[in-house]
C-alpha cells in the first residue's frame, strides 16, 4: 500500500464561485502511480466545500439559487455578531455541504460518472487562493 499527497492552489473570483477541479485531480493520481485505490480531496478553510455536479451552465446557475434559498445571505446569523465578517452565511453552506470527498481510483483514474465532475465551492465573501489536498492511498 502507497500513500501520496498532491496539493494546489485554485483562485476564486467571488463568492459562490464554482469551479471544475477534476483536472488537477487526474492529473495527481496518474502522477502517483496508484493503479487502484482511492483519493480524498479536501479544502481547507471553513467557508468552502468539495462536492460532485454535472459541470454546465445551467446547475452553476441552480446550485448557488439553491444555496440561497436554504441559507440566505440577508438573515440574521449569530456568526455576524462575533467577528463582523458577513459572512455567517458562507460558514453555513460549506458546513452543509462538507470539505472533502472520496472518490475511487480505477486502473490509474478517477472513477467519476460520464457526467460527473469534483467541484470547489468557494462560498466566502471576498475572493481567495484555496489550497486543495488530494491524499491518496492504493496500489
């Protein structure tokens, strides 16, 4: 059994910013040199999320109106009262949709659907360098 670490650094735009990272993603595992195993990406900081989507137009429209609905930005959230920030909101949405996924690793590839993508959810504010660590493990 291996274990190895690929990490990189994605730039968000704004907030709800949505972006593809599966290439990166292929990109570490064929570089391990892991056949089959498996590969858990993680973001770190608290105000983002590593989630799957069909990558296109129309769910990068659906996906941030839908976060808006569940946690709105224009509500009162006690967050706000401790540092000021705004962005008690952001906080909420990634803890709902969580830092990290496992995703297989099948003949030196990412097992993903014909359609489906690993995507950053950068959910904060201001606009952020967010660093992306994908730890794999496998033969």
């Amino acid at each position: 059994m291996v274990v190895k670490d690929a990490r990189f650094t994605v730039n968000t735009r704004d907030e709800l910013d949505i972006r593809d990272i599966t290439p990166q993603g292929q990109k570490a595992v064929k570089e391990s040199g892991i056949k089959e195993g498996v590969a858990v990406f993680f973001v770190s900081g608290s105000t983002a999320a590593i989630t799957t989507v069909e990558y296109e137009p129309g769910l990068l429209h659906d996906i941030p109106a839908a976060l808006d609905r569940l946690f709105p930005k224009n509500i009162y959230y006690e967050h706000h009262e401790r540092w000021q920030d705004g962005n008690g909101h952001s906080h909420t949405r990634a803890s709902f949709l969580g830092p990290s996924l496992t995703v297989p690793i099948t003949q030196g590839r990412l097992q993903l659907g014909t359609w489906q993508q690993v995507i950053l959810c950068d959910m904060d504010v201001p606009a952020r360098a967010r660093e992306i660590t994908v730890k794999m493990i496998g033969e």
